[in-house]
C-alpha cells in the first residue's frame, strides 16, 4: 500500500512539472493569415493605403502582403523574419504573437501585416512559428 502510494506521489510531481514546463516553453500554433497579391496602388485595402514603403515597393512591382486580418484589440503581431528568391520561387518566413492571456490591450481595430516584393516569382511559400502554413502558391 505504502509502495502504491509513494508510486502515485512520485506521478503527481512529475505530471504536475510537466504541465509547468509547458507553459514556459514558447508556443507555437498556426495563424490564419489572409494573403494579397498587389499589381498596384489602387488594388490596396484600405488598412495599407497611407504604407509609404510599401508604395515605394509597388512602385518596383508587385508585391504580397500577408496580413492577420482584422483584430478588436493591440497585441497582435506579424514580423517578416526572412524572404528569399530562388528561380520563380519566394519563399517566405514570418512569426506571429497574440496578446497573452488575461493582458491589457488597447481596445482599437487593427489590420496586422507585412508586405514582401515578389521579384518576380511565380509561386511562394510561407513558413509561420517554423512550420509550414502554404506550400507552393501561385502569386498569380
């Protein structure tokens, strides 16, 4: 009984470290992110119309923004990490964060996003918190 018991203990602390642990760690999880191919200024959703980089990138060619859509509070983040061309291929790396639970955020509508200059590719892909949201687009 006693062996039984100590067994039980010993799973309780380890099971309850483990569950510790986990909120520690980053977490990872996919977003839905909507993606816009833009050939030019007038095609620009209204959130990214007074962009002045992203006009001066369109004025280079087309471009891809990559947004979060819209969201009722602050806190909601997209970085573009990385964008590389090779061949007629783009591909692209971002990370995204969300407000932590229970925080304070402003209470305001936002359109998180990132463009990248498509250089000419013809497909991409995009990797989001390291895995692989799309796998070989066509821009087109």
């Amino acid at each position: 009984m006693i062996k039984q018991i100590w067994w039980f203990l010993i799973i309780l602390i380890i099971g309850g470290a483990a569950m510790g642990l986990s909120r520690l760690l980053p977490q990872r999880k996919m977003t839905d992110l909507e993606y816009i191919y833009i050939e030019d200024a007038e095609s620009l959703p209204s959130y990214a119309a007074d962009d002045e980089e992203l006009l001066r990138d369109l004025e280079d060619g087309p471009v891809l923004i990559i947004s979060r859509g819209e969201k009722s509070t602050g806190g909601y983040h997209i970085e573009l990490i990385a964008s590389e061309l090779e061949d007629d291929h783009l591909e692209i790396e971002v990370t995204t964060s969300d407000p932590k639970p229970g925080s304070f955020s402003i209470m305001v509508i936002t359109h998180p996003y990132v463009h990248v200059k498509t250089e000419g590719a013809m497909t991409y892909s995009v990797t989001v918190n390291g895995s692989v949201a799309v796998e070989r687009q066509s821009l087109l």
